[in-house]
C-alpha cells in the first residue's frame, strides 16, 4: 500500500473516531434532557442529606441496614430457571434491566412518576429492596471499586467480582466461572440468552469485561447474543426487536446508561435537574420493555421473572470509590425477593 494511501486512510479514521465521540456527546446531551416525562414537581426537588432520604424511601421492604449484596441478582435468576413451572405455565423466561449509575435516592422520584417500570412491577404485587455493591456492606471499607464492570460481573456469576480479577473496569474476566450469559445457554436452561448494550467496556474493546465469553460463544456455536448500539435508544431497539419476536430470548440482560451519563456529565443525584431527566427517562424505557413482554401472544402460558436494579451509586461526578452514596443500590422484582 503506498504512504499517500495510508496517510488518507488514517486520517479518515481519525475523522471517524473524533465524529462518534463528538457526536456521542451530543447525542446522550440531547437525549437525556429535556425529558417529556419529567413531572411539573421535579423542578422544585429539594436535596436532602442521603442517609434520611434512605429512612424515607416506602418501595423498598428493608432498611438499608439489611440491605442484601447485589450477587442476589445471580440467585434470583437461577432460582427462577431451576424452580417447577407454574400452572398453566410452558415456558421460563427473565429479563434484567440495569439502569447503569442510578443512585438509591432517585427512587424519591417514584410517588410523581408519570410512567415507571419500578412503580408498574410494585403495583403488580412485586418487591423492591435495598442492596449493596463493592463487596462488602457499608461503612466497612469496599473491596471493589463501585464501577460498571465489577457492579455487573458480580451480578451475572453470583460472586463478587474480587475474587475473580474483575476488581474495576478494563480487566478482561477469565473464562471461568462463566456468566448466566453462557451457563444457562450451555447446559441447556435456556435456548437461548442475550446481553444488550451501548458502552463499548462490556465486550466490545481487547480490555473489555466479557470479550473472553463473547469470542467464547461465538467459536463454540453457544446461543448467546452479545449486542452493542452507540446510545440508549439504540439498545431500546434492539432489546425490543427481541422481546417482540415470537422465540425471544429466554434470559435478557441489559443495561441502560441514561444516569451515568449524566451524572457524570453534570452531577450524580436527584439533586440535579439533569440527572432527575435521565432518571425519568430510563425508568420510562424500563417499562416499554415490560409493555412489550405483556403483549407477547404467548405471555400467559410463560413464567416471567422481570428485575430492574443498578450496579452502583455516585457522588459529585464521578463514583468508584467508597461513599454511602456511591455502595448503596436497589433490586426491583415482579415476584417476592425477601
């Protein structure tokens, strides 16, 4: 290849990689705020000091005292495949829905909610409950770092995410122990399983947390879908695309980064008028995936089991650290947790 043809295709490629960013900034700008669901009330929310807002919070069932490690995700699932069908019942399926970076307080927002996934699955005689990330419950000092990769990991293999190598974003997990993604796929539980998202720290980069068990399922033919779109609304599609086929993947994980972005970006807490939006509009998509799980043809002769949780908290811009506000997250279920 001659130097002036290089030359020109670098420098495409640099035009290309400056435009996405560019243009992923101002896509998550324009799509996190303003939000159509923000409630007339929101512009007058009045920050409170964290630990009272958390004795204030009537949709959880605990106290955050007992508040239980988010490796119960992991449990919830495979207590749900491994548990006899219902009556009337054919078919197993669940889904998680993550809402990446979404404090424990935001959940204030719910009582003036014009349209909430959270709300809908409580209303249906489901629970939700505080939990905890970082390894260890707080005030004791986190063994992990309250980010993405080690909130997730822990999630979909039930431990947390120390004792495997993942200890914070940009490390690889070894092959084994292997994900819900690839277990309940490869022993047969599940016809098949699919991961969506839009951060490319997932399995989408040589250091990304799960390029190990996506390169895995694609050379050993497991059915296991790993999806990456550039924003939100990308993974909106394409989880929706899923749910709306009549085969849909029987386990659905994914995670929605409307909080993160913005929290950090402008701030983390419903103390921000942005990240009050961002709140507003993830918890909204939420419940257009639930919508779209009810209107299956098939819903009534299939068991669901729907959860909603996050995999860590914030302060200030950022999180990764040790704060209360950073360790406590939440589990949402349609079916009893405690």
């Amino acid at each position: 290849m001659k130097k002036a043809t290089k030359t020109v295709i670098c420098v495409i490629a640099a035009v290309l990689v400056i435009g996405a960013a560019v243009g992923g900034y101002v896509g998550y700008q324009l799509t996190y705020h303003p939000s159509k669901w923000l409630a007339e009330s929101d512009a007058d929310f009045a920050e409170k000091p964290f630990e009272e807002t958390l004795g204030e919070l009537t949709a959880l069932s605990n106290t955050w005292e007992e508040a239980v490690p988010q490796t119960e995700i992991y449990n919830l699932v495979k207590d749900h495949f491994d548990a006899p069908l219902p009556a009337g019942k054919t078919e197993k399926k669940a889904i998680v829905i993550g809402y990446d970076g979404c404090r424990v307080d935001a959940l204030r927002l719910l009582p003036t909610a014009k349209r909430s996934a959270i709300n809908h699955l409580l209303d249906g005689g489901g629970q939700g409950v505080f939990s905890y990330c970082g390894g260890v419950m707080y005030p004791e000092e986190n063994v992990q770092a309250t980010s993405t990769a080690p909130g997730w990991c822990s999630m979909l293999i039930g431990r947390w995410a120390n004792e495997i190598g993942v200890n914070n974003n940009g490390q690889p997990k070894p092959l084994e122990p292997k994900t819900l993604l690839l277990s309940l796929a490869e022993d047969g539980t599940a016809d098949k399983t699919a991961f969506y998202v839009s951060w490319d720290g997932h399995f989408s980069k040589k250091d990304a947390t799960y390029i190990n068990e996506k390169n895995y399922a694609k050379e050993n033919g497991v059915n296991a879908t790993f999806l990456r779109a550039f924003f939100d609304a990308g993974t909106r599609r394409n989880v929706l695309s899923d749910i709306k086929k009549k085969d849909c993947s029987d386990f659905i994980f994914l995670t929605l980064e409307y909080t993160d972005h913005q929290g950090h970006a402008t701030g983390f807490g419903p103390q921000n008028p942005k990240y009050i939006s961002a709140f507003r509009d993830a918890d909204a998509v939420g419940m257009d995936f639930i919508e779209a799980i009810e209107s299956r043809a098939t819903f009534d002769s299939e068991d669901w089991l729907i959860l909603i949780t996050t995999d860590h908290g914030g302060s200030g811009t950022g999180h990764g650290g040790p704060s209360f506000e950073e360790r406590m997250t939440f589990i949402f279920s349609n079916k009893p947790i405690l």
